[in-house]
C-alpha cells in the first residue's frame, strides 16, 4: 500500500477521473454512510457531493487528505489533522479512514492505520486522537483492537453526535538484543530496573542495538558493557518478543532477540561497570535459581524465562522462537 497526499493547486479541481475514484470509494461502504449522515442519501453519492466534503477538509490549514493504493487502485483514504482546534489538546486526530468495501477484512484498514501512524510519528508526534460515533460498535472494535484507548465520552463538533473519543502512544520501533547466562548449577544473571512506565522488573543483560548492528553482535557488546566479561559469547537464540517501555523518555515498542550461554558463577566487575549500570537505569544484579524465577511476585522478563530455560535444558537446544507481548523496562 502507497500513500500519497491529496494536493490540489489553489482554484483547481480534483480532476475527473481521480473524483471518479473518489465517489466510488464513497459510494462503496453504504452503511457506513448511513451512519455517518454525511451525505443526504448514502445510496446516491455523487461527485460534486464528494468534491465539496473534499473540499471543506482541505479548506483546514492543518487537515492532510491521504490517498490509499495498491497495485495501482484507490482502496483507501484518511484524513488527519495536525491540530485540534481545541488548545488545550496537544495531539493530532485521525477525522476519517475509509476501506472500499469491496476489499476489506483483508487486513488494509490496518495497514492503512499503521502507515498513518508512521507518518505521524515521522513528523514526531508521540500521541494520536479519533473519534468514533457510539452507533458504531464494529469502528470502535477496530480501534480498541489497533491499541487505542478510551480517553473520553462526548459529541462530535460537527453534528453533535455522541462519540467515544480514543487516543494511542506512537511508540518508536527499537531493536535489542539479551543473553541468558546460565552458571554451572543452571541459575541465570539478571539485573534489576525501575522503568518510568512499568516501575521495578528484573531483565537479562543486554539493550538496544546501535545503527546497523545484528542482533547477536548487539547481545555480545552489551552484555561485555554491562558485565565486563569478555570471555563470553551469545550461544543458540532461546526467544524473540516485542513489548512496550519508556527509554530515555521515550515511548518505544521494542523487539528483543534473546540468546542463552554458560558461563562460571561470579559478579559483574571492571571499571566501567558503575558508569555502565548508571547509564542503563540498573539498580542491582542477582543469580537467580529456577525455583526463585517460578516463585518470585516480581516482574521477571521476558515473560515465562524459566519455562524457556528448563526447555532450553532439556533439549540442549533452543525452542521454537516466537513474539510475546507484555511491558518491560531495561535499556
């Protein structure tokens, strides 16, 4: 899918066969029309009826209309805002996205959502708004769904409908990379954080990746900063798992792949260590045995480590890596 602006030099018209496009799109979900009241009658959506509702968008100067493709046809349209007429909202608004009917529930409309986020984030907003009339359960099922938020219940400015207002962090994608240190007796090295948004967890040593480096490279700098060992490597990849935290104020969405090794029992140590742990928010380190992993109430990450060690051990092989979701602090 390509996005591309609606741009139209002042005094000039969409032209004909682009407003073609346009009014079928329209035309296609008539339900929705129905809902929304936009147009007088949702089952004769016209042209001049379209270009005028295009128009009165692209009259705000902070409005954008984006045009969806793939291969070659117009299957999408989302209209933004960058700003909220309201001062005191500091966020920008997604007013519209639209789907042909003819092709959805063929995942588009998320692909859609998300290459509007990406060109929000792009632009640096950390946070978007929409609002979806309360008569339309399925709409708000999509967004909750995408990881929006009720944020607040009230009327829309336009026709004073009842709306249900949402809102979503725009998280930055980030790569890092952990090792699992197991010592002889099979416990393994963790550190202790106290991250602004998930608060005090424990986690394997490691953080994120800078520039183009691999992720096993990334593990093996990382885990030689924040333990001064050099006499380690990263072995078999025991998981991979993406999750949601705050670095260094920051909103991220993170996708960790997290290695194991063996290595004698012993304590982090070098003369960096302190500026090292200072850096990365690591509070403390501790050995953990299997027992302490599957009995402790602190937040322990990834989520379900001992059961991905004890399979680790058991067939001297990783198992099968595969995504998790769930918050987690660290570097």
């Amino acid at each position: 899918m390509i996005l591309e602006p609606l741009a139209l030099p002042p005094g000039h018209d969409i032209p004909a066969p682009l407003l073609t496009e346009l009014t079928a799109l329209y035309a296609s979900d008539r339900a929705f029309q129905a809902l929304s009241g936009d147009f007088p009658d949702p089952d004769d959506i016209r042209p001049d009826q379209v270009a005028a509702a295009l128009a009165d968008e692209l009259a705000h100067p902070d409005a954008e209309v984006l045009l969806a493709r793939s291969r070659g046809r117009l299957t999408g349209l989302a209209i933004t805002l960058a700003h909220h007429p309201d001062p005191a909202d500091p966020d920008p608004w997604i007013g519209l996205l639209m789907i042909d009917a003819t092709v959805q529930r063929q995942g588009l409309g998320r692909q859609l959502a998300s290459l509007v986020e990406d060109r929000l984030r792009a632009a640096g907003r950390t946070a978007v708004r929409l609002a979806v009339l309360d008569a339309n359960p399925k709409g708000l099922a999509f967004w909750r769904a995408l990881g929006y938020d009720v944020l607040d219940h009230r009327p829309d400015l336009q026709r004073g409908r009842p709306c249900t207002v949402l809102r979503k962090v725009l998280r930055t994608p980030r790569r890092a990379a952990r090792v699992a240190v197991l010592d002889p007796q099979g416990a393994v090295l963790l550190f202790r954080y106290d991250n602004v948004e998930v608060g005090i967890h424990w986690a394997l040593p490691g953080g994120g990746l800078e520039g183009d480096e691999g992720p096993r490279e990334g593990a093996l700098r990382e885990l030689r900063e924040e333990t001064g060992w050099t006499d380690l490597v990263p072995g078999p990849l025991l998981t991979t798992w993406e999750h949601d935290f705050t670095h260094t104020g920051v909103p991220v969405h993170q996708h960790e792949h997290v290695y194991v090794t063996r290595g004698p029992h012993r304590e982090p140590a070098g003369p960096h260590l302190a500026a090292a742990h200072a850096e990365d928010g690591i509070l403390t380190w501790r050995w953990w045995s299997r027992h302490a992993l599957t009995t402790t109430q602190d937040p322990v990450w990834p989520p379900g480590l001992a059961r991905l060690l004890d399979d680790f051990e058991s067939t001297g092989t990783s198992p099968s890596p595969g995504p998790a979701s769930g918050p987690v602090g660290g570097t």
